[in-house]
C-alpha cells in the first residue's frame, strides 16, 4: 500500500505560544503552497504600518491615490523578498501573474493593486510585502517538533476578522484557546 503525503496547502500555521523566532511569533501564516520541495506562505495577522496610498505613491508617483486606499493596510507577509508584493484574494479576478491556489488566488502583479485602488479589484483581500518560506521537510519538522498547529485556511477569518482576532480564531476553529496553552517547552 502506498501512502501520499500529506501537504498543508490552502491551510493556517498556527504559531504555538512558546515560537521564539521573532519572524513568527504570535503569526498565522496562510500556506499558499506546500510540496515535496518546500512550503512558502504569507503571515496575515501583521499590519506593517504602511497603506496602499504609500504603496501607490511609488509605483505612480504621477497620480494621487483615493483617500480610501489610506485605509487598506499593507502586512508583513515575511522575512523573504520583503520589496515584493503579494495579494490574496479569492479566484475570479485574474491579473497579468495570478496563480490560483483553489478558492483563492495569489496575484503578484501591479495590476492587481491598480485595480483595486481604481474600484476594480476583488471586493476581498489582503496585500503582503514579504512572504516566509520553507526548504523541503522544513514545516514537517517544526509540526512535530510542536511549533506549529495547522488548520484548512478559512476565508472569512483572513478577510473578515481584524488582523488582532485572526490568530484566536483560527485556533479556536480547533477547538484550542492559545491563552490556556503555555508559553514553556517540554516533555511530559
């Protein structure tokens, strides 16, 4: 009998209590893809500080930006190619590099921030510099090692919920309250 692995795409990390490393400490990261040669996923619970309206700005530096992309928040996606953009939505839009990821998609173009600055963009979404990426077996390793607890990705969590409650609930979608659990390590 020959058993497949088993793959955590369209799936939350959960970070656990204790994670030291301060790219992922209290993160929920969406997994936009995991393979046998590795995982690469966006953190969605960290607004970076910046807007749309900044973004905008650098790419059309010629045009102001609609008030309303002031209140579109730009997250952390992760510590790798954080000049580069990201943003997930769900599939139905489709831009000049959109890869479909199942009910959602990923789009990495400038046209898909164009769009949605001029009202033309999918209604839902999130936009990310940075994503986080794993080598092969990497995730694997960490799961059981504790680091991480691992959910389906649910939609109206990522493009619903403020980014503060993102964490809870994906946890308590397991039925687990990360406030009851410790922050210590160790083996009973």
């Amino acid at each position: 009998m020959t058993t497949h692995p088993s793959y955590l795409k369209h799936h939350f990390l959960i970070a656990m209590p204790h994670m030291a490393d301060p790219n992922f400490g209290h993160a929920l990261i969406y997994l936009a893809e995991h393979n046998a040669e590795g995982a690469m996923g966006l953190v969605v619970n960290r607004p970076s500080g910046l807007n749309l309206a900044d973004v905008l700005e650098q790419l059309r530096p010629d045009q102001m930006p609609p008030v309303a992309c002031r209140e579109v928040p730009i997250y952390t996606g992760g510590p790798v190619q954080t000049d580069r953009g990201f943003v997930l939505h769900p599939t139905g839009s489709h831009f000049q590099a959109t890869l479909a990821l199942g009910s959602l998609s990923l789009s990495t173009s400038q046209d898909s921030l164009f769009a949605i600055a001029d009202g033309r963009g999918p209604q839902r979404f999130l936009v990310a510099l940075g994503y986080a990426g794993w080598e092969a077996g990497q995730i694997e390793t960490e799961i059981a090692e504790n680091a991480w607890l691992s959910c389906p990705a649910d939609p109206d969590i990522l493009f619903d919920l403020p980014a503060s409650e993102r964490l809870d609930a994906a946890a308590a979608s397991l039925g687990v309250n990360l406030g009851l659990l410790s922050s210590q390590v160790g083996h009973a």
